[in-house]
C-alpha cells in the first residue's frame, strides 16, 4: 500500500483512513502488509509501515522517489493499494514490474477540492481510473462522479467513524462564550463554504450565538476580513489549527457542528462530531448515505438555507441517534474486495 501520512503525524481524511485500513487489515485479518510513506510523515514504531525519504521539491517529485521503493516490493504482494491521484504513477510502474493487481481508491476527485482543478490533476485521475484493475469510492457521491468525469466505474467502501480524542480542555470558558455555540474546522478553502456560513451568522437573529472556526488555509485572511466587513467579527472566533489531542473537547462543546462545503465526499469531521454527542448542520456528504434520515440537518451552501438549519439543530433537544460504522468493517469489506480481483 502507498500512502503520504499517517495519524498522528497527519490526521486528514484519506491519512485517517490510510492508518486505519492498514492496521485493520495487519492486525485483525492477519494480512501480510507493508505501507510506503514518506519518511517524515511515518511512525516509527508501526510494524510493516517503511519510510521513505523524499527530499525536497514538490509532491510529484517527492511521490516519483516513493515510487522506486513501491516498485521494488511489487513482485513480494498479491494486491498493489494505492490511493488517490498522487498513486498513478508509482501503482502503473508498480504494476507493469509485477503480476500483483492494482487497487485505487478515491477519497476525493480534484474538482472536490478546487473550484478550478489544476489539469494535470484532473488528466491523472482520468488516467488513473482507467488504468487500475479495481476501483474503489468512498461513497456514492465520489462513484458517480468518477463514472461521470472520468467514464470508470468503482465499488464504494464507506470510512469508519473516527471517535475524536479529549483531552478535558474546557473550551468555553478559554473564549468566554456564555450563550450557544457553533463549530467548523477543516480547510479555508472556497470548497468548504465557510463565507457562507458567516453570512449565514449574520442572519442568524435574537440567539447569543458564537461560531468557532478551526483549521486554517489560503483563504483565512480573507475570511476574517469578510466577518469584519459584514460587522459579525464579536460573533466569530478564529482559534487556527486545533491540536488533535483537543478536538472533542471542541466538538463536544458545541451546540452543533457546520459542515457548508460545496463538496463533501464523505465527511470524516461530520462523523467525529457525531461520535462527540454533537448536532451536525451538513450540506451533501458521503457520511449522510449510511446515517438514519434524521440524523443531520441537511442544508445547501447557501446562508438563507444553512441559517433554517442552525435554527433546527439549535432547538434539537436530543443527541442524534445513528449506528456507527467501525475501521474493522472498513478493513472486512476492503478484504472482500482484494479476495474478488486478486
């Protein structure tokens, strides 16, 4: 399997995944497995997990380094694992050097992740659908898309839910917040609709309500310079990047979590919110497709409909009832998959 981080090191959704697959699969299915990542994004003392050093240059350079050693060990494994568009070129060597068959899975498509996606991303996705033996989705929404955009079809392999960490941290009382309060993090991308969602707080009338805003991005300047200007800035919190070991702490805290993205794959942060005890406010999202039909407040990007939900989650008075999916199941169904094309 190729990855590029892995918990803690780096916690985003694919890595969260990556990590989590990966000890499932070694440790409770007995799978022979090794996981090539970047040196300086992996543990020391995961068994089967080998870094890599990648040098400096950028994430293409640096996965064409990974992919020499991805290579070398091909031929030793049945199943090639790669991930994202960053696995086309080492999973392509990986399986012309080897009769081992090449899995994918799609987490997000660039056009996810960036209002105007750079073209070599989008060209490599494309190529990569069409070239691995096997796909794999993380939802629905992702399937459709990569059979949409790309005309290649994939089996969809929910996420887990991930149970953020606490640490004890009291939250409110370190920003002062006396009425409700609501929470985001994640990037400060256009994508996550974030200036949606500060439009939405200036709507949002006769409540003492507080956003938080978590994360960071090229956009967090803009962001508070936008809440200024539509004179919410008392509302708003701005606390940057929020230590793992303190997001439950976050979430539990609030009286609902806001996911505004344009798009939502799954929703690894809508999960950790759920597993908190916390309201979840969401535009579209993979995670939605495995949840009851009234668990999350289902809105559009848009501050006039995500307003109408804070208002619903707000008067929620019960915490949301759902049956959580485990990592296990994740590493089962991934299983079932390699045993179908290997």
């Amino acid at each position: 399997m190729l990855g590029w981080g892995y918990p803690p090191n780096i916690t985003g959704g694919l890595d969260v995944h990556v990590g989590e697959l990966f000890s499932g699969l070694r440790d409770e299915y007995d799978v022979d497995a090794k996981l090539v990542l970047p040196a300086e994004l992996a543990p020391e003392d995961e068994q089967g997990v080998e870094g890599v050093e990648t040098g400096e240059g950028d994430v293409a350079t640096r996965v064409g380094r990974l992919s020499d050693r991805f290579v070398e060990l091909a031929p030793e494994y049945d199943v090639i694992h790669t991930h994202d568009w960053f696995g086309y070129g080492p999973g392509r060597e990986a399986a012309r050097a080897s009769d081992a068959t090449w899995v994918s899975s799609f987490h997000s498509l660039a056009s996810d992740r960036n209002i105007d996606p750079p073209k070599r991303e989008v060209e490599t996705e494309r190529r990569l659908a069409n070239a691995a033996d096997t796909n794999i989705s993380v939802s629905e929404i992702v399937r459709e898309d990569v059979k949409e955009l790309y005309g290649a079809d994939s089996r969809v392999v929910y996420n887990g839910f991930s149970k953020p960490k606490f640490s004890g941290k009291d939250v409110r009382a370190d920003l002062g917040i006396d009425g409700e309060m609501l929470f985001f993090v994640g990037r400060h991308t256009d994508q996550k609709g974030i200036s949606h969602l500060l439009y939405a707080m200036k709507k949002l009338r006769g409540r003492d309500v507080t956003l938080v805003v978590g994360g960071s991005g090229h956009q967090t300047e803009q962001l508070k310079r936008f809440a200024e200007l539509i004179g919410i800035e008392e509302k708003v919190e701005f606390v940057g990047y929020v230590p793992e070991a303190e997001l439950g702490d976050y979430y539990a805290a609030s009286d609902a979590f806001v996911s505004p993205s344009f798009s939502e794959p799954f929703g690894i942060t809508i999960t950790e919110a759920l597993e908190a005890g916390t309201q979840v406010v969401s535009t579209r999202c993979g995670a939605a497709e495995i949840l009851p039909e009234d668990c999350l407040v289902e809105v559009t990007p848009d501050s006039e409909s995500i307003v109408d939900g804070l208002v619903t989650a707000l008067n929620r008075e019960s915490p949301p009832e759902y049956e959580r999916r485990d990592w296990s199941e994740v590493a089962g169904d991934t299983l079932e998959i390699y045993e179908d094309v290997a």
